[in-house]
C-alpha cells in the first residue's frame, strides 16, 4: 500500500479509500449488503494495508456506520484506522434532524460516535454547504468539536468552489480549525472540478478524495443496457441521473480499450487514472463484490502513459455541474 499527507495536515491515509455506503443495510437500497456480507471487505482492506474507510451518517440511515465501527473493532486497532463519516443529510423527517446547525452537529457527532462505538471520529466532514445556516455558526461548532476531542479533523464534501474558498478564509480569520479535505464528484466522466475545485485544494494544501471514482460503476463498462446487469447497475437512479450521454459512452469505451490493451480491467484504468492526476489525495472506492477491491488496490501498480491518458481524457465535453 501506498500512504500519504491528507492535505498539508499531518495524517497519513492510504492512497486508496474504501467507501461504506455499500455496506449496511440492504431495506435502505437494494443494492446495499448485509453485515455479514459486508465484513469480509473491511477484513481485507484491511489486510492490504488500506487504512482510510468514509462513511456517512446517512447511509443506510446509520446501520453502514454501525457496521463499519464494529468490523473496524473486531479486525484493527483504533489507533491504525481513519475514521471519516459526515454530517447534514436528514436523519428523519425532523426540521432540526438535518442541516449544519450548532444543534444538528452537535446531536449528529454524538449519534455517529455511539454508532461507531468510538470516543472520536478521524475526519468529520460536512456532507453538502448548508444554505440555511450562517457559516460561523456551522464552523465555530465543528471547530468546538475539534476542541472537546470528538473530532480530530475537519472536512468538506461537494461545494462550490467559492463556499470552500469563504469557509477557509472565514476559519483563518477567526482563528477556527480549517477543513483539511475535500470529498468532491470527480471521474473520468465528470471533470469539472478542475476548473476551480481542484486548483484551490492545491493551492490551499486541501486533500481531495473524489466520491465514484468509476462513476457508480459506470466507467467499468458494464452498465450498457441489455447486458447482463448488477443490481445496483438497474436500480441506482442516481446514477443514471448523473451519466449516459453519447460523450460519457465513448469515454466508458475508451477506458476498456486502454485496460484491453495494458491487460488491466477498466476499473483499474479508471482508479490509475485518478491517481494521476495532480492533487488527488485518495479516490474513495466503492466495491460489492471481492475482485472490485482487489482491483481497485492492483490499480496502484498500473502506470498510464501520457498517450493513454490523452485518448482517455478526449472525448470529455465540457457539462453541467451535477452532485453538488
Ligand atoms: N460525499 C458524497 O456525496 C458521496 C456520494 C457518493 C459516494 N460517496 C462515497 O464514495 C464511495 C464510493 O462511491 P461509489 O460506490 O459510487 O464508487 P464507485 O467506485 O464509482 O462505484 C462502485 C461500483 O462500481 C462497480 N465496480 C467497482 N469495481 C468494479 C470492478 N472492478 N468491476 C466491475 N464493476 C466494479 C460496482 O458496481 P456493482 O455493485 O453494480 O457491481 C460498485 O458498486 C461511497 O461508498 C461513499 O463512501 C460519497
């Protein structure tokens, strides 16, 4: 495995994440696995020297959390392990049980340490920009969080680039603990975050660990209709509302034809691809069944070529933002 800073702050992760929104509990999406089917991932992750898991108290509406926290206990010590889970997508139908309220983090960070069974949570990030609450009052609490010792650092999920950049100038104004990462929607399908998102992480010393790095599945060339289909390829409605244009195809295809011709699967080409590009941290993985993982880790070993990344990157049209 390989490891490295998370932004400018000292903590390493290694520079493959594995994402828990698969595990969890499957009445909440039926392409979530149970428990039991879920361990063995985290097991092996584990065992490969993966040491960063992302979850979100919203998935499975806490179970993925439930999940990951026990496994995490039973195979690793505490202090091996980078916990990140967020904060601000509802919990139930409540007007407070949502949001980045002083009062919805502070009840937020206790429900995600009691589902985790830990006393403190790595990175606790915000999952969305809360519009309806003043930024100090989301930063002076997430910045009281770090203080009290629930949280060692602080991260930001899917903003704009200007509410990224207003939340660090805002934090160095006022002396307040700043994000240290960026957990954003960026793939071989979806780029714009190299416009601004990216460059201001760079310049800002913020790790970025880009959610989908396969686009959802997409980019491993199976999600054609009339193909034999996963589940999660038929039934995940987000996904088809964020990929299939003509553009997107081509470049699914141009992913399997540089994967055919190295001898690498497509997901291995994606994930290499990411992995160089410049100021990426982490991709944050997604895997349901055992090859994706270990595919996802042999994609550290694969070397693109400056050719193979321009035929990959070619096809790409400019599109509208999506996933903020
Ligand atoms: N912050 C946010 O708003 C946000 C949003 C989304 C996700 N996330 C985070 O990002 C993580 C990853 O998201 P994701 O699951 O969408 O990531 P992804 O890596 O883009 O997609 C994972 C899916 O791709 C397919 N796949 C993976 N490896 C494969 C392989 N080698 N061959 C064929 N198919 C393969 C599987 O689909 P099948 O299951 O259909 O086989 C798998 O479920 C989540 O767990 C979560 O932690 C965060």
């Amino acid at each position: 495995m390989q490891y490295t800073r998370l932004g400018k702050s000292g903590l390493k992760v290694s520079r493959i994440c594995l994402g828990t929104m698969t595990y969890g509990d499957p009445g909440w999406r039926d392409w979530v696995l149970n428990e039991e089917q879920s361990r063995p991932f985290i097991q092996r992750a584990l065992e490969a020297g993966i040491n960063f898991f992302d979850t979100a108290d919203m998935y499975s509406l806490g179970k993925s959390e439930e999940v990951v926290g026990r496994a995490l206990k039973d195979f690793a010590r505490r202090e091996d392990v980078v916990i990140a889970t967020k904060v601000y997508q509802p919990m139930s139908a409540g007007v407070n049980d949502r949001g980045l309220s002083r009062k919805h983090i502070m009840e937020a960070v206790h429900a995600s340490l009691k589902r985790l069974g830990t006393d403190y949570i790595d990175l606790y990030q915000i999952h969305r920009y809360d519009p309806e609450t003043p930024l100090e009052e989301t930063l002076s609490a997430l910045h009281d969080l770090v203080k009290l010792g629930m949280v060692r650092y602080i991260g930001a999920s899917s903003t704009y680039a200007y509410q990224l950049a207003k939340s660090l100038y805002l934090a160095d104004l006022k002396g307040w603990t700043r994000f240290v990462s960026m957990q954003n929607h960026y793939n071989l399908v979806y780029r714009e975050e190299e416009r601004e998102m990216i460059p201001l992480c760079i310049e800002e010393g913020i790790g970025v660990i880009p959610w989908s790095p396969l686009a959802r599945g997409f980019l491993t060339g199976n999600r054609k209709g009339g193909e034999a289909q996963s589940t999660r390829a038929k039934s995940d409605a987000f996904a088809h509302s964020l990929y299939g244009s003509e553009a997107d195809y081509q470049i699914a295809e141009r992913v399997s034809e540089v994967a055919e011709r190295l001898g690498v699967s497509a997901s291995q080409v994606a994930i290499a691809w990411m992995l160089s590009r410049p100021g990426i941290t982490a991709p944050i993985v997604g895997a349901s069944k055992m090859p994706h993982l270990e595919q996802a880790i042999a994609a550290l070993d694969v070397q693109l070529s400056a050719e193979d990344i321009a035929s990959l990157q070619e096809p790409y049209q400019p599109r509208a933002v999506a996933g903020i």
